[in-house]
C-alpha cells in the first residue's frame, strides 16, 4: 500500500463528506464555466439581433450561474475546511493510541522538544491531506469531465482537443513541476541544514566568540555557508514558477485549439456560429479547475513527507506486553530488586546498564547516585516496565515483573521528578492526577506534607491558578514540590524520585531534600540522584557507575 | 496587513530593484491580458461573418503566444521573488551575525538568539511567497483593472460605467464585513489556541500519563477536545468566510450583469460583436488580480512576520556602542575597579546594579556569592567588555575600561560561562578556540590541568573526535571542563569563572574544583553559588540589592 492510501486509512476520512466537499468544488467551477459559456452564447446570438425574448433563458441562466457559484464556493470553503477539522481530530487520536504503549522509551529521547513539536507538527499536517492534497485532483477531474462532456455534445472535436488540454494542464504540468522542484529543493535543504546549523550555533555561543577574539573567523565560514546557500535558493526559485507559466501557456494553446476546431466546424456547416464563443470560454473557463493542481501536488508531497515521519513511529511494534495470566499484587509490603540487569535502547550499540544489582526493601530509603548520563533514569523506567531488561531480571515481591499486569505495578509504584510533567491546567488538576478519587482533605494533606500548602493558599486564585505550559508560571523548587504532593497523594507503596532537586540552587534543594526526607519517612523509597544534599540521612547509598552499582551502607 | 514594510525597501537593495521589475512585468501583463481579449474576441467575431479558418490563423497562433507571454510573466514574477527572497535574507543573516558578534553579545538569551537564526534561513519560503506571490499581486491589482477600465471605457463607456459600479464596491463591503467580523473572530482565535495546543500538552506528558494509569482515559480527551475545536473554528469560520463571498458575489455577478448589459445593446443595434465579446472576456479579469491576492495573503504574512522580526533586531540599538584605542594594562598587575557602577537592562525594569563598587586586585581570587539573578552574570559582562555601564565606571588602575581597544583588552581575559557553548568541530578545535595559534602539546596539558584530558582521551579518535551536537554530545560536565581548559589555555591575566560547578555531580565538581586551583597566582573572579566552591577565595564579596558586602577575607597565614 503506498503512504497516501495509508495515511487516508489512518485518518479514515469520511467518504459521504469527501464527496460533498468534492461536489460542491466541483460544483463552483462548472458554474463558471456555464457562466462564461452561457454569457458567450447570449451575446453571439444577440448579436443576430433576434426578439428580446428569444434570449431569456440565456439572460436567466447568467444571472443564475452568477448568483448560484459564489454560494456554493462559500459552502464548499465551509465544508473542506470541516473535514480538514474532523481529519485533524481523528488523527490525533489515531496516533496517540499507536504512540502511547511506545513511550518513552521506545520513541527516542522523549526530553527533546523538537522531536514532540516535529511530532505534533507531522499530525498537523495531516489535515492538508483532502483539503490541499486529493481534493483538487478529485474536484479537476469531476469539473473537467462535465466540461468536456458539454463540450463534446456541442462539438466532440473541440472536447478531444479539450480534454487533451486538461490531461496536459492537469497532469503533465504539475508532475513535471514537482520532479523539477524535488531535485532543485534537495540541494537547496542540504545547503538550508549546513547554514542553520552554523548561524544558530553562532548566534548562540557569540558570547564566547567575542570574548576569545574569534568573531571574524566567524563571519567569515558564514559568509562561505550562506554563498552556497544563496545560489542554490535562485536555482531553485527558477523552477519555482514553471508550474504556472507552462499551465497557462498549455491553456492558450487549448483555447486556439478549440477556437480553431470551431472556426473550421462553422466553416464547414457543422457548427451553429453563436457557438463559437460559448466553445471557446467554456474552454477558457474550465482550466480554472486546474489552476490550484501544481501547488497541490507540491503540498502533497510535503504531507506525504510527514505522514511517511509518522507511520515510521506508528508502526513501531509495543514492545512490552502484559502476560496472559497475571498475578495479584502482593498485600504484605514488598521490595523491588534489580538482579544482574542487562538493558538497552532500541537505537544504542551499547547496553546502559550491565549487570546491575539493587535492592529496594520495604520500608527502606535508598539513594542511587551517579553522574549524569550513567543510567539512573534507566533504572526508574525499569522499575515502572516502560523497559524490559534484556538479561537479569526485576522483581517485585520476589517475582518477576513480567508476571504482573503494567497498570498494577505502576499503580503501585509512583515516580515523580524533574521529568514529571505539568499540564496546562490548575494546580489542583495538576495534583489530582495522583488519585482522581481523592477529597480536598486528601488533597490538602499531600500539599501539607509536601510543604507548599500555604503557599498555595496564599495564591489569589489559590487551587485554581492555572500554571501555564509545562508549569512555566512555577519556579523550580514549587513545580517539584507539587510534583512530590502529587506522588504523595497516590497511595502507591513505593516511591521513586528521580533527580527532584536538579537544576535547583544549594538553598532550594536543601529544603525540599528536608521536606522529602520528611514525608517519606514509612514508605519505601528510592532516591535518584547526581546532587550530594540529604544523602547522609538515607538508610542505604548505592553509586551507578560503568552501568553496576557499588554500595555504601549506612544505618 | 500593509503591502510592504517601507523598512525592508529601504534597507534592502534587492527588493528596491525587485519593485521596479514588478512594475514593469504588471504593466506588461496588463497590455497582455487587453491584447487576449481583443484577439479572441477578433477571432470569434470574423469566423462569425464567414471568415474561414485561412484567414484567422495569424490571430489564432497571436492569441497562443499571448497566452504564452502570460506564462513567462508568471514565471518570471515568481523567479524575480524567489531571488529576491534569497538575496535579501542573506544581507539580514550575515548582517544579523556582524551584529550580534560584535555590538549585541549579551543582548538575547542564546536560546531565542539561535530560533531567530533558524527563522533567518528556514524563513525563506515564506519570503519568497511574499516577494513572488503577493507583492506581484498587489502591483497587478493597481494596474491591471485600470488598463480593462481603461481600455473597456474606450470601447463602449456604458459597459466601462457598469463595471465601474461593481468594482469599488467590493473592497468597501469587504472592509465593513471585515471590521465587523474582527474583534468577534479575535476572541474566538484566542481561545482556540488552547484548544489546539492541548495535544501538544498532552503528547508532552504521555510518559506522566502512563505512569499515573491515565491515558488511556487521555484518548477520549483528545477526540472531544478536538471536537470543541472543530465547532468552535467553524462557527469563526462562517462569519470569516462572508468577507471574501462578498468578493466571489461581486466579481460573478459583475460579470452577469456586463454580459446581459452588452447582450441587450447587441440586440438593440448599439454594440458591435467583437467589441461585446472583447468586453464580455475582459470582466472577469478585472477582479481576477483581487481575488487572488486574498489567496495568497496567508502564506506570505508569515514570512513578513520572520523579516520584520529581524529588523526588529537589526535596528534595536547597539550595547556596545565604541571601542576606545588605548592599548590595556593588564588586570595580572593592575587594580580592576568597579567604580558607583549602575546598570539596567534596557527591556527590564530596575537596576540590576546599583552604585556596586567592587576591587580585584592581581593574584588573587575573589568569590562573589549571590542568589541566581541578583546580577552576578551581569558584573562579569561589564568586565568582558560584553556590556556597558549605565552609571559610573569600570577601571584598570584608574583608567576607564572603555579607553582600552576592546579586543585588545579581550585577549587580557578568559571567561567560562555557566553554559559553555560547544562548537561543530573536534575536541582539539574546541578548546583551540581561545588560541587560535596553539600547538597540540599546549592543548593537551590544558585539557589535562582542566581535568578534560581523561574523558577526551577515551572518545573514539580522541582528541579528533567531533563533538557537539552533530558528533558525540558531552555532558554538563564534559562541557565546562571543556571551557574550562579553554582559560587555561590561555595566557590570561584576568579570569572570570561563572558559577562553574552549578549542576554537576559530586565527581565532576571536585574535578572543577581542582582544575580551578590551577588558575592560583591568576586573578579570578569566582561568581558561586554555592559556599563550598566560595571558601576556596581569597576574598568572598556578596552581591544583594545591586550593592556588594565584603564578607569574608582570608588572612594571609
């Protein structure tokens, strides 16, 4: 199947409303024509001055064509448009399914923003697929063949040449566009990539450049780039306006045809002369069906672009699974362990971690240091099964994870950390997602013990301020202490927190290290982290490095 | 939205030279699109009194080349734009670069300094829909109706009055439809932005979703979320749509009423065929050039939107505004002073400093400590020459700092910022960058004092190895043992360490912090954050309320 049939199946647009929209397009444009071919004919047979009379149909259906394409035009704007709308929705969710047993893990690093906004970008362009990709295809060719039908019951000579015409306008021309424009547009993204990346590194480090003296070095590589990318964008803009100039002369030539057609037909008796002009601006007329095709086809393949983006992430295979036959958690407390774990990413030659061993017993409080990169965050998605190891094994109570069912153990177990999102809600949705069922009593309690309740209430929209994209109207230290309010909230037995005070200052982190260390004093917890505040206060302290552990005890 | 920001033709020569063969090619078009007319209707009205096909091949074969002009002014319009668009963005880009290097270092955070660069090569396309698509538009709309005016009126004036009558009254009802629709249609987009950011949001927060077991709940979110967008967008669009109905209403009826205008006039005897059918073919393109421009307004408005913004910047003033000529004394052995020094950033309000005095005197190492904001960036700029002051002075024994040749007084300095930038190129190149003349043994022994040497050694072709972005990424802490090296490479008197073991993990830090005793018998100023890496100063200043307070010295033991 071709990623056009594919990415219409993924959307599965609605064919009632693509043949609405269809209709009424096609619609629009054969009331232009009619309008000109109409007008044609009423002035060449006014022109035999007959009764006034004689011409009132004509005279009607000009002022009926007249009235009747501009509503339709503004219904079928209407209707596209709805059906770009629905599309969109349908593709959200299409996708979001596909995507959602695959993150984070199996989609690449999920911290970069470029891959979400190129993510978010590609379903967007989605939209485009009827109302900029096979709709004016399917509208040409439904207006051209009324065309060249009328034209053929007033001359089928003219409607061959016509039809031709429009094959070559609507086919020829705008695929010779594209293979023109794909070869010149290659080498302008490639020489477009090089510049960016230089220019945005310079703009970003002009600082450092200044100070060590390297500005003319600088501008210097930049002006080489930006030479090479100058000469293949005019290269590219000469091909830019192909599509249009050749549609129009491919039209010209089909109107001389056609008139040439009709000159000699009349000349020969066959052919009525009042329908001379009506031939030749129904011909006229008609190519404004494929007008908008060259553009379309350049769209089209920029849509095609995304959606290829897309399927290649959809089509991912979820690699973690529930087990057919799952077991209960266990009611007694339980412990979480690593036993000689092996465990990589998709895309990585090495494995993150290899051989690692952790144990987690209930009821103590256990810090994972490292530096940064080492694969502590590795060890909270193998905890949660957001990754499966690929030797050793992790268990909870004794058992293989794997025996139990995802949604239980992550019911069981809460992760909360610099990771952890906000949505672009209140704070009290924000917390809530913790345990939807919970009572503003609850609620108050996990904001106590994270220690920020007062300063919720002391906000003037209190529980109710929104905290903006991603928690933007929040500092560092109140986003993570919502976040620990929302672990908090959770009746999970276990806790995991993973890296709550980076990016924090000493002062800050210090005290949400306290507040931590307060409100887990009967849970079971593991603490990730790269920072050295509040570690002497845990029971155990383990090191990751060189992806195995080494231990320190204390207390 | 105004057809052309005056500034870009100031500035820019390529689109001055631009308008004019717009000109040019529109007037042209304009005698083009009157000589079709003509020719078809010349063509029809003979073979209409029995002339045979012989007799109107010429104008036939004319009519086709017409058409065909009409393509190559298309094209031509399109491939002036297009390298126009390509010319102009380079002046703004090499000249954004210039700019931002030398007079405005430390004017934008580097994040939304490197989106604007992005915009100054991606934005291309939506320039060149500007400059080809409707700029021309805007040129033929002026002149191609007056030249079917024109030539109509000659033709028959009752015909020419008629579509006189129709043509103002488009842009007229247009513009009340449009206020009327504006302020209504601006809520509703505001409001729809959330809606349409709420995927984006959510995607975000999938592995958050997943962790709390709700998104599965999430999928039935995101369909009513989409389908409170789709009823909201389509009730804005229904009243949107009615401005450009109005144009489609006005240009079709038009054309009706000429036609059964000239129709009756045939028949009453008073119009001759050929000038009716010429009148008839030439209606419609008198509001062709409008209709389009509507179409091809979107497109190009945003890549106004990207030229704008870059002039925006071009023309915001300049923060380093002269560099003095006096040759440097060197910090290594005169008084650095900060003399009553005052300094506001122009967008924010307040003083971030206020009358600070501080002294760096030669060899020693002096910590200045302060919460994240209270401008501790701020005084190392001033002193990097990144910055001038707004009040009072920087001096070297006694002499203002800006009488010194700037780059001169640079090559005084090393400076490791808290967010080191890494560059395209090998591990060597990078460090290389703070002396351009160094031999590989000195880059060594300063990777190696920097503490860099170890982690850079076991890349996969060691010092070769490309790093950075579009080679092997390195952490924060690679990074700043990176820059780190970068200073000690150089031979610098002065050196400026901007809270140098900030989010770095224990390992690293001490690494840092090791490599930072190397810079001893150097003046350095230590900008901490936190007390441990403050205690290793010789002096320890605080920096609140835009003042300092000395608040801790070392006695010599």
């Amino acid at each position: 199947m071709t990623t056009l049939s594919r990415l219409l199946a993924l959307v599965e647009a609605p064919r009632s409303r693509v043949a609405l929209a269809v209709a009424l397009g096609a619609g629009t444009v054969i009331c232009g024509v009619g309008l000109m071919g109409t007008a044609g004919y009423l002035i060449s047979r006014a022109a035999e001055q007959p009764a006034v009379l004689s011409l009132t149909v004509a005279i009607v259906g000009v002022r009926f064509f007249g009235l009747t394409r501009p509503l339709l035009r503004y219904f079928e704007r209407l209707s596209a448009h709805d059906l770009a709308l629905r599309t969109l929705g349908r593709a959200r969710r299409r996708v979001y399914e596909r995507i959602e047993p695959l993150a984070p893990a199996q989609l690449g690093d999920w911290r970069d923003g470029d891959l979400l906004a190129r993510l978010v970008a590609d379903v967007d362009a989605l939209q485009n697929l009827y109302l900029r990709g096979i709709g004016p295809p399917l509208i040409a060719l439904t207006a051209g063949v009324v065309s060249v039908s009328v034209a053929a019951a007033i001359l089928p000579a003219a409607a061959i040449v016509l039809a031709v015409g429009l094959l070559t306008g609507g086919i020829a021309v705008p695929a010779a566009a594209v293979a023109m424009g794909r070869r010149t547009g290659r080498l302008e993204a490639a020489a477009r990539g090089e510049l960016t990346a230089e220019l945005v590194e310079t703009m970003r480090g002009a600082p450092e450049l200044a100070v060590y003296g390297r500005a003319d070095d600088r501008i210097e590589r930049l002006r080489e780039a930006d030479r090479a990318l100058v000469r293949a964008a005019r290269r590219a803009s000469f091909t830019d306006g192909t599509g249009d100039g050749a549609r129009l002369l491919v039209t010209g030539a089909t109107v001389a045809g056609v008139l040439a057609v009709a000159v000699s037909a009349h000349a020969s008796g066959s052919l009525d002369r009042v329908l001379m002009a009506t031939l030749a601006l129904l011909a006229l007329a008609s190519f404004e069906a494929v007008q908008p095709l060259a553009q379309a086809a350049r769209e089209l393949t920029e849509t095609l672009a995304a959606g290829r983006r897309l399927l290649e992430l959809t089509d991912r295979a979820p690699a973690i699974s529930d087990p057919a036959d799952p077991a209960a958690l266990p009611d007694e407390p339980f412990g979480l362990a690593l036993e000689g774990v092996r465990a990589r990413y998709r895309d990585s030659e090495q494995p993150v971690l290899d051989g690692l061993d952790l144990r987690l017993d209930p009821g103590r409080r256990v810090a994972l240091v490292g530096p940064s990169g080492a694969g502590k965050t590795t060890v909270a998605n193998l905890l949660v099964r957001f990754l499966d190891p690929e030797g050793g094994r992790v268990t909870l109570g004794g058992r293989d994870l794997r025996d139990y069912r995802q949604e239980d153990v992550r019911g069981a177990i809460a992760v909360a950390g610099q990771d952890s999102h906000f949505f672009s809600t209140s704070i009290r949705e924000n917390v809530r997602l913790g345990r939807p069922a919970a009572t503003d009593e609850e609620l108050e309690d996990a904001l106590r013990e994270a220690q920020i309740l007062d300063w919720v209430l002391a906000l003037p929209e209190g529980w109710d301020t929104l905290v903006g994209e991603e928690g933007r109207e929040l500092s560092g230290g109140q986003r993570q202490r919502l976040v620990l309010a929302r672990a908090l909230l959770s009746d999970a037995r276990v806790l995991v927190l993973d890296e709550p005070t980076a990016h924090l200052d000493s002062a800050t982190a210090k005290a949400l290290m306290d507040s931590i260390l307060g409100a887990t004093r009967d849970r079971t917890t593991l603490l990730i982290t790269h920072r050295t505040e509040g570690l002497d206060r845990m029971d155990e302290v383990h090191t990751l490095a060189y992806g195995r552990t080494t231990v320190e005890c204390r207390g | 939205m105004r057809a052309l920001d005056p500034r870009l033709a100031r500035r820019a020569e390529p689109v001055r030279v631009l308008l004019g063969v717009d000109v040019a090619l529109g007037v042209t078009t304009a005698l083009v699109v009157l000589l079709q007319a003509t020719l078809l209707a010349r063509i029809v009205a003979r073979a209409f009194d029995g002339a045979p096909l012989g007799a109107v091949t010429t104008d036939l074969a004319l009519l086709g080349l017409a058409f065909a002009a009409r393509g190559a002014i298309a094209w031509a319009f399109e491939a002036a734009g297009g390298r126009a668009a390509a010319t102009v963005l380079s002046e703004f880009r090499l000249e954004l670069a210039e700019r931002r290097l030398k007079a405005q270092p430390a004017a934008l955070d580097g994040v939304e300094a490197g989106e604007i660069a992005a915009a100054a090569v991606q934005g291309v396309d939506g320039l060149r829909a500007y400059f080809g698509r409707y700029l021309p538009q805007v040129v033929l709309a002026c002149v191609v109706p007056l030249a079917v005016l024109g030539w109509v009126a000659a033709i028959d004036l009752t015909s020419a009055l008629v579509m006189l009558v129709t043509l103002p009254l488009v842009p007229v009802f247009m513009w009340l439809i449009g206020r009327y629709t504006e302020a209504r249609t601006r809520e509703r987009w505001i409001a729809l932005r959330h809606l349409s950011t709420h995927f984006l949001d959510v995607v975000r927060g999938l592995p958050t979703l997943r962790l709390l077991n709700r998104s599965g709940a999430e999928r039935e979110d995101i369909e009513s979320v989409s389908e409170q967008h789709r009823r909201a967008t389509m009730e804005t669009l229904r009243v949107g749509f009615l401005s450009g109905t109005v144009l489609e209403l006005a240009a079709t009826l038009g054309v009706a009423l000429v036609a059964v205008t000239v129709g009756v006039r045939l028949v009453g005897g008073g119009l001759g065929l050929q000038a009716a059918l010429t009148v008839l073919v030439l209606a419609p393109e008198l509001y062709l050039p409008l209709r389009q421009l509507g179409a091809h307004f979107h497109a190009s408005a945003d890549g106004l939107a990207v030229a704008e913004r870059i002039l925006d910047l071009l023309e915001a003033p300049a923060e380093i505004t002269a560099s003095g000529t006096l040759p440097p004394l060197s910090p290594a052995n005169e008084i650095v002073r900060f003399e009553h020094v005052s300094f506001a950033y122009p967008a924010r309000e307040g003083l971030v400093l206020d009358a600070f005095d501080l002294e760096l005197r030669p060899g020693e190492t002096l910590a200045l400590v302060g919460e994240t904001g209270a401008g501790k960036s701020t005084v190392a700029s001033l002193l990097l020459g990144l910055a001038e002051p707004t009040a009072g002075r920087v001096t070297v024994d006694g002499i203002d700092l800006a009488r010194f040749d700037l780059d001169a007084w640079r090559r005084e300095l090393a400076w490791v910022p808290q967010r080191p930038t890494i560059f395209r190129g090998t591990g060597s190149d990078n460090i290389r960058l703070a002396r351009a003349e160094a031999r590989d043994e000195e880059i060594r022994t300063a990777a190696r004092l920097a503490g860099a040497d170890g982690f850079v050694r076991a890349l996969p072709d060691g010092y070769d190895t490309v790093v950075g972005e579009a080679g092997r990424p390195l952490s924060a802490g690679e990074r700043r043992r990176i820059a780190l090296a970068r200073a000690l490479l150089r031979p610098a008197g002065l050196v400026v360490l901007d809270e140098p073991t900030a989010d770095l993990d224990r390992e690293s830090a001490l690494l840092v912090a090791e490599a930072v005793e190397q810079l001893r018998g150097r003046t350095v100023l230590l900008l901490a954050h936190t007390p441990a890496l403050a205690a290793r100063a010789d002096r320890v200043v605080v920096l609140d309320g835009g003042r300092a307070e000395l608040v801790h010295e070392r006695t010599a033991a």
